[in-house]
C-alpha cells in the first residue's frame, strides 16, 4: 500500500515520539551517519523505528536533510514539553499533582489549556487551591524553572504520540492518536461488538433479558451488532459465560432498571466495561508503553481498568495470533465506519488503513485465480 503525501518531508520523522525524534535529530546535527550503529542500543522497537525514519533521511540531499532536521528541531524546542501533556486526560494530572507543593502545581497548570487547569483546580482540597499561584503571579518565574518543573511531572507519564502533519497510512497502533472523545465512542463501538460476540452464543432468550435492562435504541444496536457477528468471531460458550458474569460484576443495581436513567447508566457502564475489554484483546501484545498512552486519554478509573484487562488477559491466557489479527482489522474497521459517520474526525478518511486482512481467504482467492488460468 503507497502511503499517501510519498515524497514529501512533512511525515520524515513519523511515527517517532518527541523524544526519539530529537535523539535522531542530535546525531544528524552533533555526529552523523557512523553514529547510527549506536541506535542498537536502545529497545528493539525504538531502534527499528528511528533507523527506518534515519534511512529515509538519508535518501535526501544534504540541504534537504539538514532543512528538515532543522525544521523538526524547532517545531520540538516550542515550549510545549515533551510527553504531550494537553493529551492525557485531567484526572491523570489530578492524581499526579496531589502532595505537589502549592507553586508546583501552579507551574504545572500555567502550561496546559485553560479547561484542564480549570478542572484541576475545582477538585483540589480548599486550602492547597487557594494558595495555588495563576499565571499571572508566575510571570516572573524563569523559563528554565518552569521547564525544570514541567520535564519533571512529565516524567511520570507515558509520552504521547505526535500526529503526522499530512495523512499517511493508519495502522491499529494510531488508535493512540485519537482525543479523548474520540477513543471514548471507538470504546462504545467495541462494547457492543464484543457483547454480540457474546450473545451469538448465548442465543436470543439471554439477549432479550439483557434487552430489558437498555434503552430501546442500545437494545436495537446491540441486537443488529449480533445479526452482523461472523460465525469466527462469535465467542465459545464458557468464555461467553465468563465474560457476562465479569462484566454485570460491580454494576450497580438500580431501584427501579425500567427507568430511562437507570438504563442509560447501566448500559454505559455496560458498554464502557465490554469495549475496554475488547480494546484490552486488541491491544494484549502491544508495548505496555502503547497500552498506558491509550490509558492517559481516557479517565484515570477506566484507563487503569484497561490495563488490569491486559494485564490479567496476558496472564491467563494464550496467545492466538491468528485470531489477535482479527480483531485488530475488526477494530480499524469500526474506525472507518465511526469516521465515516462523524463520531471519529473524517480527516482520517484520507489515510491508508492498513489491515493485516484474512490470510484463509487470501489463500483461497489465489488458488481460485490459480485455477482459473
């Protein structure tokens, strides 16, 4: 597959994450082609990625390379910090300021978007707020002090991905470009896939029971989401079971489930537990460090609890590759169709998706064309 904009700097350094960036930067301008060797020493997937992303800078002509190092490095030095911290959920934020010292905390909040550091502040006890300095008090407070703080609290995160500049193919892994808003409805999408999954064994009768419990809209979705399930993709009758129980596990029982209200905090936390779940499948042999950039965009509660999904599924279970696959093209499928409808921004339309696709049905095909000749 060509990826789109092929031949143009503007994706040079994608995927690359701040960081790697600038280290490739560095040797480009500090050292130079000999020094790359040096790059095995870093983890294997880092190493592959910034010596795919070095081979392709090299292919330009040395005014060309050197504008587009330049480029990058001045695009990385703008005070925006390196983990990306305007994309990690405020809750994540919140949990990490508490015991910081009242200045700290004003630093930190100086620097990200005026709702995050509004949401902040309002869940902070009384006494640490009112002594937490604004961005008008800290204008005196040098650059390199305010860095120092922000580079420090960065590194209890996970650095967040940069989005190419222009579109370029999607792989399973750009899930971890979406906003919050974005991943939060991909989640949905999943939940009502994988409790198809489920209920295209249970059968009909656990389905209409369930049915009783939503909304009539959810209940409409869920039963059409069952009818598309593929035979393959439906799951075997103990881990359906398994998977209902550990899922209606800790909902809350409502006084009265038939009102309106009821059914939507019950779906929602339904369908919110069912799509981390699925999500959790999809992503088990990831880098955790891909796991916990999917975690920081979403609520702390929920990020922890796809990580707990992971952490127990690479635990208990193996792994089926095949079957991984799958699921990963089925997920990069809902993308598609959540772009498509708005849910996800449409710009993603203009990438690639790039699909792992049924190797059984290639086979097949290229017997069939084989035979036919």
């Amino acid at each position: 597959m060509v990826s789109p904009g092929l031949g143009s700097t503007a994706n040079l350094f994608y995927p690359l994450n701040p960081r790697n960036t600038m280290l490739l930067a560095t040797i480009f301008t500090q050292g130079g082609q000999e020094d790359l060797p040096l790059l095995e020493l870093l983890g294997d997937d880092d190493a592959f990625l910034i010596q795919d992303r070095a081979e392709a800078l090299l292919e330009l002509d040395g005014d060309q390379r050197v504008a587009a190092v330049v480029r990058e490095m001045r695009r990385l030095i703008q005070f925006a910090g390196l983990a990306g911290l305007e994309q990690i959920d405020p809750s994540w934020l919140l949990n990490a300021v508490k015991g910081e010292q009242p200045l700290t905390i004003g630093i930190i909040l100086a620097q990200l978007s005026a709702g995050a550091r509004s949401r902040i502040l309002a869940q902070l006890p009384t006494k640490v707020r009112q002594k937490v300095p604004s961005k008008e008090d800290l204008k005196g407070t040098r650059l390199e002090v305010m860095r120092l703080v922000r580079q420090k609290f960065e590194s209890k995160f996970a650095s967040m991905p940069q989005p190419p500049s222009e579109p370029t193919n999607f792989y399973f892994k750009d899930i971890a470009l979406f906003d919050a808003r974005e991943l939060v409805q991909l989640v949905r999408a999943l939940g009502i896939e994988q409790l198809a999954a489920a209920f295209s064994t249970m059968g009909r009768r656990s389905l209409a029971e369930l049915g009783t419990k939503l909304t009539r809209q959810a209940s409409e979705e869920l039963m059409a989401a069952v009818k598309e399930t593929e035979e393959r993709d439906a799951m075997h009758m103990n881990d359906a079971n398994a998977f209902l129980s550990r899922m209606v596990l800790g909902l809350k029982a409502e006084p009265r489930p038939d009102t309106p209200d009821a059914q939507e905090r019950y779906q929602r936390e339904l369908f919110q537990k069912a799509g981390l779940f699925r999500l959790a499948m999809a992503c088990r042999a990831e880098r955790p460090h891909f796991v916990q950039q999917l975690a920081q965009r979403i609520p702390r509660m929920h990020g922890q609890l796809l990580k707990n999904y992971v952490y127990r599924l690479n635990e208990n279970d193996d792994l089926d590759e095949a079957r991984l696959r799958r699921l990963q093209d089925l997920v990069l499928l809902r993308v598609e169709r959540l772009a498509a409808r708005g849910k996800i921004n449409p710009k993603y339309l203009k990438f690639a998706f790039c699909f792992w696709g049924d190797e059984e049905a290639g086979e097949e095909a290229a017997e069939g064309e084989y035979a036919e000749e």
